[in-house]
C-alpha cells in the first residue's frame, strides 16, 4: 500500500471541512480511516478534532505572525493550523513539527519558506507553557470566550442570555472535550454484551440513564471494527437519542411511525423494544433514505417480529394514506409517531466539532418554521391516547419549546405531559430537546 502521511491527509480533510464547509462526518469518511495503522490514524483523528475545536485560539495565535494571509491558499492555513496544534496540544518537538510541515507544504507545492519562517518566528515568541499561562488568564478574565473555546461569538451571547457564566463556560469545555461511544443493545442483552466486549480488551459500562446503553471506551474505529464482527443487535447511538426512544413509551405489538427516519436510530432502538409490531419511517432524501434501508437489512434478523416498512417522502406533503393503502396496511393512524426533525444540531458539537462553523443564527428561525410545519402534520395521524415524542438535538428554545408551545395554542386535543432537555456538561449526554405529547381527543 502506498505510504500516505496522515499530516497531509489531515490538512485535506480541513480544507473540505473548513473551506467548502463539507460536513466533518462525509469528510472524514472509514475508507479514509482504513487507510492508516492504529498509531496513525490516532494521530489523523488528534490532529483533525484538535484543530476543529480549537480553530479560533489557533488562528487568534496565528493572527501576529502572517504579513499578507489572503495570499496563502487554504493548504498553506490549514497546514500551519495542524502545525500549531501539535505544537501547543500535543507537544511535539518544535523540529519535528516544523520539518514536517515544510515537508507537507512542498508536497502540495505550497509555499514552504513562508511557513517555515512563520514557524520559527512563533516558536521564538512562545514557549508553550507559556502559551497555557496567556489561555487560562484569558479564561479566568471570561474575555474572548469565543477565541478561548472556539465557538461563535453569536451563539455564546444566545447561551449567555439563559444562563449564567460559569454554566456557559461548563457548556463550552463540555463540547471540546472527546465523547464516549454509546451503542444501543436490546435491554435483555446488555449483560451479555458488556461481558463480551470486556473479554475483547474493552472498558464498558452501562448507561444510568438508559436500559439500552453500553459506553465502550477506546478508539472508535477499533470498537466499530469489533461491533461489525459481534453476532448480536447494536447501533451506535448517544444516551440522549436512546431516551426518546423510551419516552415514547413503546409496547408490544404497536404501530407506529417515525416521520423524519434516516439513519434509523431512534427506528432500531424502538424496533428492539417494541419486539413485535410495525414500523413506517419515513425520509425525504433519497441518499439517506438508501443509508436508512442499509441500516435495517444490517439488523433485521435481530428483529424478526418486527415489520419496518421505509418510504422515500416528504412528511410535510404525503399522503400517507395512498402509501399505506398500497403497502396493504389497514390502518391510517399510529399508536405512537416519534418526530425527531432536523435542526441546528447545536446539541451535538461535542460529536461533530464542525457543526458550530456551518450553523448561523437566520437558519435556525427558518428551521423553527420547518419544525411546526411537520408537527403540525404529523399530529394528525396520531390515534387517541396516543402518545407522539417531538425531539431535536439542538440547544435552542427556538427549535424546542417554541415548537410545542405554539402547536400546544391550537390543538387543545393534545395535552404536553413531559418535556426534557439534556445538556453535555450537566448530563454527559448530548444536548436535546424532548416533548411527550399525548393526544386527549
Ligand atoms: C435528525 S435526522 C433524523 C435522525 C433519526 N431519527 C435517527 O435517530 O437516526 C432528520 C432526518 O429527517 C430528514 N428530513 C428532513 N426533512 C424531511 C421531510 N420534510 N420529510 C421527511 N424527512 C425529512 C432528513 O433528511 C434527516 O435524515
């Protein structure tokens, strides 16, 4: 196989993720993984998060040491910013940085004597511990959060307005910090399976929060690599998103549908617990709607009892009951409808880095819209006494309580028996939003 360095790859990746704003989790794809030893590929993954979380403090230490950074390409930026980050988070040796980025820079046929000038005029002026003195005086100064912790400044004045300092700062360093991988198991297997993944060399332990979950600690390429060799139902699924699953209050032989379905998550784990019943998802893209379709045909011998019927629409125009009618199905209302729609995915920065550069504050008015549209159609199809969890991963009263408040004003045939919200720093959860409503009429 062709030797690839994993610095030069790194810095590809930040240019598709931070230049052409292609989402960090199709950038970084398993082929690109699959290409790397253990040992490298930590280091890829190091490099590539490290800077994501830390873009801002990076450029911000970057900013004194360009003379005219419009005339550097995107490689030149991104191959300083990967150099700054082993500098000052990993602790390489100053040399051993610096020749390799001058190596990664001659490779792309960048300008080599520009970044090695920039680099030993930055080493001249910092020593890194005294990079981390100037850091946390600015963290106990509560100045530039926004460079400190990366995050856009627009954001951290929304979260300022709800919360208090110390509260915003916990939110922040929670979502720069590395996750732990959660899958989802059947309840009656999480035993078995804990046990299983200790004798492969894992640390496991068991969600406190969720029937469902296992927390496995290592990397996460090795412990999907060993999920994809285990004889038994998994996905890989956050304690949060398993929650609305159980809020749902799924039972034996229920029909039920997930309005806004791919990759199939919340359908699986649902499916899992129900053991016996029906399953309509539906995805309005055609993509998605193919990853969804994998997704099932991976777990459906788990689930044998279980009917899981995908259908490639938009829930905000469908008529459900032609597509019913020509699937053979009987009935046209549902005994529970999970409505997880998309968002700002604000909840899930700790997991997707990126997401803070690409969200802005005009998209998440219009997904607000988007949110009261679809549970303004979905709740039709809901039987009575029937129970309907609307869900988003996002942070903002917007896409959550607003959504419920506003559809609670004029359907007085649903009453909202629990909403929730889960946060990163005070949960070690992702951060949604959930709301149980339960149709009375
Ligand atoms: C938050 S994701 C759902 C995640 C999924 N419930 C899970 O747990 O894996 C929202 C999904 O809704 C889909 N979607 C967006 N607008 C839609 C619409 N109008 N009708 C149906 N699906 C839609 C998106 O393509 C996306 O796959």
């Amino acid at each position: 196989m062709v030797y690839k360095s994993p610095r030069k790859v790194a810095v590809e990746v930040l240019n598709n993720v931070v230049g052409t704003k292609k989402p960090l989790k199709f950038a970084l794809t398993e082929n690109i993984l699959s290409m790397f030893d253990k040992a490298d590929r930590a280091f890829l993954l190091e490099v590539i998060y490290g800077v994501l979380r830390n873009l801002y403090y990076i450029d911000w230490l970057l900013e004194d040491f360009y003379k005219s950074r419009e005339k550097l390409s995107m490689y030149t930026i991104n191959n300083l910013r990967c150099a700054i980050y082993q500098l000052v988070f990993m602790h390489i040796p100053a040399y051993a940085v610096a020749n390799e980025t001058v190596n990664v820079e001659k490779s792309f046929n960048g300008k080599p004597n520009v970044v090695n000038a920039i680099l030993r005029n930055f080493l001249r002026k910092y020593q890194a511990d005294e990079i981390f003195r100037i850091t946390e005086q600015m963290q106990t100064d509560n100045k530039n959060l926004s460079v400190v912790y990366s995050h856009p400044e627009w954001l951290i004045t929304r979260w300022l307005k709800r919360f208090q300092l110390n509260e915003v700062k916990a939110l922040l360093k929670a979502n720069n910090e590395k996750p732990p991988i959660t899958i989802a198991v059947k309840p009656e297997e999480r035993q078995m399976i804990g046990e299983y993944f200790t004798q492969k060399g894992f640390k496991v332990s068991f969600s406190k929060h969720v029937a469902s979950g296992l927390i496995i600690e290592g990397q996460g390429y090795e412990i999907r690599k060993t999920l994809k060799e285990s004889p038994f139902f998994w996905i890989v699924q956050d304690e949060a998103s398993q929650l609305v699953c159980f809020l749902l209050e799924p039972f034996e032989g229920a029909c039920i549908l997930d309005a806004c379905a791919s990759p199939g998550g919340k359908t699986l784990l649902t499916a899992a617990l129900i053991k016996k019943g029906t399953i309509i998802c539906i995805e309005n893209n055609k993509k998605r709607l193919e990853n969804l379709q994998e997704n099932i045909a991976r777990v459906k011998k788990f689930l044998p009892d279980v009917e899981i019927q995908p259908i490639l629409a938009d829930i905000c125009q469908i008529s459900l009951k032609k597509h019913l009618d020509s699937l053979g199905f009987n009935t046209h209302k549902f005994d529970r409808i999970i409505l997880d729609a998309p968002c700002s995915s604000t909840g899930v920065i700790r997991r997707n880095p990126d997401v803070r550069y690409r969200v802005n504050e005009q998209e998440i008015k219009r997904l607000s819209k988007t949110q009261k549209l679809m549970l303004e159609n979905v709740s039709q199809f809901l039987v009575k006494n029937g129970i309907l969890v609307y869900s988003v991963c996002s942070t903002e009263p917007e896409e959550g309580e607003e959504v419920i408040e506003s559809f609670l004003q004029k359907h007085d045939e649903f009453s909202s028996i629990k909403k929730l919200r889960t946060y990163p720093h005070i949960d070690g959860m992702d951060g949604f939003f959930m709301g149980k409503l339960l149709r009375i009429k």
